[in-house]
C-alpha cells in the first residue's frame, strides 16, 4: 500500500500537470481557430465573429479527429470514462500508452475547434492511461493497475474541477468497483495531490461560483426532490437519444472515419444560429446556477446544446458527457424552479437552488454515479445549503433511472457486448471450510 501510495501521489502531481496542459491547448485551438490569433487564455468561441463561416471551423476540426482515430488509436473515440471501465473489466486495465498522448490531442482538437463538449472525460481518460501505463512500466498486478488507471482518472477529475472528494467517489462508482483501504488511500492521495496543485496554480475559488442561498424549507425540499424525479426521466431519454443516434451512425454506408466530420456539420450550424452551444460551455453552467441566463435565453441553450451533443458524441468523435449534461441538466432545473417558483411563490423554490438540482441530477439519472453527482456539485459551487436538497434530488433521478433503464451511459455499450456491470456493494458469507 505505501508504494502504491507513493505511486499515486507522483501520478496526482502529473496528473494536474497534464489537465493544466490541456485547458491551454484547448484554449490556444479556440483562440487560433475562432479569433485568429495564438494564446492560451481559456476562452468561449460563442463570441467569435466568422459569421457563416464558423461552420467550417468543427468539421475541420471533426475531420482531424477522424484521421487520428483511424490511423492512430480508435480507442479515442468516446467520451473517456466507460472506454476506461471497459479496460478495467476487459483488458486488465492495460491501456496503450499511445491514447496517453492521443486522447488529449484529440479532445483538445474536437473541443477547441467547437466541439460541444467538456473537457473532464478526456481527461480523466487520460489520467487513467497515465496510471495504466506506469503500471505496465513497473509491472504490477493486475490488481494494482487498476488501483494507479483509478488514481489517474480522480486526478484528472480533481485538477480540473477542484473536486477531490468526488473525483474519489467517481473512482469508486465507475471505475474501481470496491471499496477498501488498499484501493481508497491511493486513490485518495493522488485526488488530493492534483487538487493541492490546482490550488497552486489557479487558485481555491469554486468552478461554477454562485451566490450563497438560504436553506431550504419542507415545501421547497418537496419540490426539489420531484424536480429531481423529473430530471431522472430526462436522463432516461437522453441516453437513450444518445444511443439511437449511435445506431443511426452504425448504419451508415461510410467509414466511421467520416462520421465525426459530418456530425461536426450540424454542430457548426447550431453553432452560428446559438454561439453558446460551442465549446466546452463552463461558463454557461455558472451562470445558469447563479441565476444570470434565464428564460427564453437558456430555454434555446438546453435544446440546442443538447442537439448539438448529442449527434455530435454519437458520431463517435472525442469529448466528455459531464459538461454538456451539466448544461442541460442546470438548464431544466432552472426552467422548471422558474415555473414553480411563478405559479406558487408560497413555496419558496429559488430557481438558482432547482438549476444546482438539476445540474447534480442529470448526472445521477444518466451516469447512477449517485453519491459523486451529491459531493461534485458541492464541491464546485461551494453552496453548503444546497446538500439537503442535493441528496433528496439526486435519490430520486436515480431511483427513476433505475427503474426506467438498468444500465447507464457509462454501462450500456458494454451491456450491448454482453457484459453487465454490477456496482452493487454486498456482504458475501464466508462458508466454513473456505
């Protein structure tokens, strides 16, 4: 345990190192590719002004993509997290230590030319291809790679959000399927290394800054948890949007090379008609969750983000679910707190409150990641009063997503191949004699 350890903390060190390098290459893409000039200041494309031309920008980008996946690694396609369970489960957790170089690239080219995703799937990919392959390096177990792919991918969750505990918790949920000392104390140790770096170089503010709210009241939290119940259906249809369209693509009569490109056509056309939709969009989050984009504004931004997402992640391209979920998560939160809030003030439902809500819920319905979606959305906003209302709005998007579709977004193409992941924790009898 304490090489692992010691393993997991230089793994937490690089790790932050390597998402600090991604957010400035995506940063210096997006500058050079919509503003016509070199620097990594992380910045929107949705203020760009290349008028028609900007639908140009993603499918150049797209195409790239497709030339890497192809004749570099097609274990780029995705968006990171169930291409690392898959390696888990299947292949010892050995990852190739090519896609430690690819999947950036590739990520940072998708995102930085408009792609309309996040940034924290690749590199939580990454981080695990990190920990896979200092694991192939030393020769450890099979046992003991899984432990550093784990370290790596919490590492790169919490350099890029700050989020240490529950980058700890995703680990747990979706990659280890355990949870013991000898797998927890690395795993924890390199979380808390890459978010000690973070502070280090960025600062301890919270990702998505928000005013402090009031504590809820029974008739608030009432609400809050069937809002969450709401969200769960959501999840429910979008994963399975998600999937249709993966099947819509797999009919086609071309190589998959191409899908990414053409996808990227759509994408760049939902992106000159709403400007938002490009990019990674954290700054769109924020200011759902802070009660800034409301009404008919972020009406427009769920339906066409999640247009755009979900042709786009279903062409097989590269890039992460968590950011665009979050959008279009806070965005139905913050409509539908709205709404309520409108026809019955008497209830006290802040409309910022149901955004967190809605934010954490989505993620929960979708991904079943129930106790990482409560703690991630805590831990990058900072909004102490908003864990009751969490807790009780995340239990019901899982238990309905559960109900409606047993696997997840991260388990149903392995689910396809006939492999059913089980994340249940039980206690099993230890029979005398064994």
């Amino acid at each position: 345990m304490f090489f692992l350890s010691g393993l997991a903390i230089g793994i937490g060190v690089v790790g932050a190192l390597v998402a600090r390098i991604l957010i400035a290459l995506i940063g210096l893409i997006t500058n050079i590719a919509f503003y016509g000039h070199p620097s990594l200041a992380f910045r929107s494309p949705a203020n760009n002004t290349l008028g028609p031309v900007v639908i140009l920008v993603p499918v150049i980008g797209a195409f790239l993509v497709g030339l890497m996946a192809r004749y570099g690694s097609s274990a780029i396609r995705g968006h990171g997290i169930p291409e690392a369970m898959e390696q888990v489960l299947l292949n010892e957790s050995r990852i190739a230590p090519r896609v430690m170089f690819l999947k950036p690239l590739s990520a940072a080219i998708s995102i930085g030319t408009g792609g309309p995703f996040g940034a924290e799937g690749p590199i939580i990919a990454t981080g695990g291809a990190l920990g896979s392959v200092i694991g192939q390096i030393l020769h450890t177990t099979a046992n003991e790679r899984k432990i550093l792919l784990a370290a790596g991918a919490a590492a790169g969750m919490a350099a890029t959000f700050g989020s240490p505990v529950s980058a700890v918790l995703l680990a747990i949920e979706l990659l280890l399927f355990e949870y013991r000392a000898r797998s927890l104390i690395p795993v924890s140790l390199a979380a808390a290394t890459a978010a000690s770096v973070r502070i280090a170089t960025v600062g301890a503010a919270p990702i998505f800054a928000m005013p402090l709210l009031a504590p809820p009241g029974v008739a608030a939290l009432a609400v809050y948890t069937l809002l969450g119940a709401a969200i769960g259906v959501a999840a429910v249809v979008i994963t399975r949007a998600l999937f249709a369209v993966e099947d819509a693509f797999e009919r086609l009569p071309i190589h998959w090379m191409w899908w990414p490109a053409l996808a990227a056509v759509a994408v760049g056309l939902i992106g000159w008609i709403a400007p938002r939709t490009l990019g990674v969009g954290y700054d769109n989050i924020e200011q759902t969750v802070a009660g800034q984009l409301v009404g008919g504004a972020l009406a427009a931004l769920v339906v066409c983000k999640l247009i755009s997402w979900t042709i786009a992640l279903g062409s097989g391209t590269s890039g992460g679910t968590l950011a665009p979920l979050f959008t279009v998560g806070g965005g139905l939160g913050g409509l539908l707190g709205a709404a309520v809030a409108a026809a019955a003030p008497g209830l006290g439902v802040d409309p910022r409150m149901a955004a967190l809500v809605g934010m954490a819920a989505i993620f929960a319905g979708a991904s079943h990641a129930l106790l990482t979606s409560v703690v991630f959305a805590y831990e990058t906003t900072h909004q102490s009063t908003g864990l009751l209302p969490l807790l009780a709005g995340c239990s019901a998007a899982y238990l309905v997503s559960l109900r409606l579709m047993p696997t997840s977004i991260m388990t149903e193409k392995l689910a396809r191949r006939g492999i059913h992941v089980r994340t249940e924790y039980e206690m099993v009898p230890i029979q005398p004699g064994t």
